[in-house]
C-alpha cells in the first residue's frame, strides 16, 4: 500500500510540474478557465494513474526484474490499466477539442 501511495504522490507531483510548465512556458496568456483545468483534472488523472502503477509494484516485480520468475500478472494488469485511463482521457480531451465542447479561449 505503501506503493500506492508513492506513486499517487509522484504522480501528483508530476502533474503540478507539467501544469506549471503548460501555465508559465507553453501557453502565452492563458485564460483562467485553462488554468483551472491545468490545475485540476490533470492532476487527478496522474495521480489515479501512477497509484494503479504503485498498487502493481510488489516482490514478485523485482523477481521478474533479477530474471528469477515471471512479471506478476497483477502488476501487468493495474500498468496497462493505468496506460489504458491516461489513454482514453488523451482520446476524449482530443475529441472534445475537435468539437468544439472544449475551448480555453
């Protein structure tokens, strides 16, 4: 559980790093709508999804690591579950944008 909770802190972590650079450096004057959702769902989503990376990481992971056995199907399961969520959300703020639901403007 441990893990879990490292990953979720690392990813949030992550988030507020990739938010501050889109806020300072990516966007030049973004509105406050933009940064509010910079601020906000990102930041959800790399946390959730480093936490299923961090629910993965057991013994069995170092063992598949040293080539002493197999990668834990647990821990390849909540990886491509968290690369499936971030995925989907790419997907669906892609999609939203192209439609015009979503506009920072």
């Amino acid at each position: 559980m441990h893990t879990a909770f490292l990953g979720a802190l690392a990813g949030l972590t992550f988030g507020i790093i990739e938010a501050l650079v889109y806020v300072y450096l990516y966007v030049d004057d973004p509105s406050d709508s933009f940064i509010t959702y910079r601020f906000t769902l990102p930041l959800a989503l790399h946390s959730f999804c480093s936490m299923l990376v961090g629910l993965g990481i057991v013994r069995g992971v170092v063992s598949w690591a040293n080539g002493e056995g197999p990668l834990p199907k647990s821990s390849r399961n909540l990886y491509f579950t968290a690369v499936a969520t971030h995925a989907t959300y790419n997907t669906l703020a892609i999609v939203l944008t192209i439609a015009g639901v979503i506009d920072f403007d």
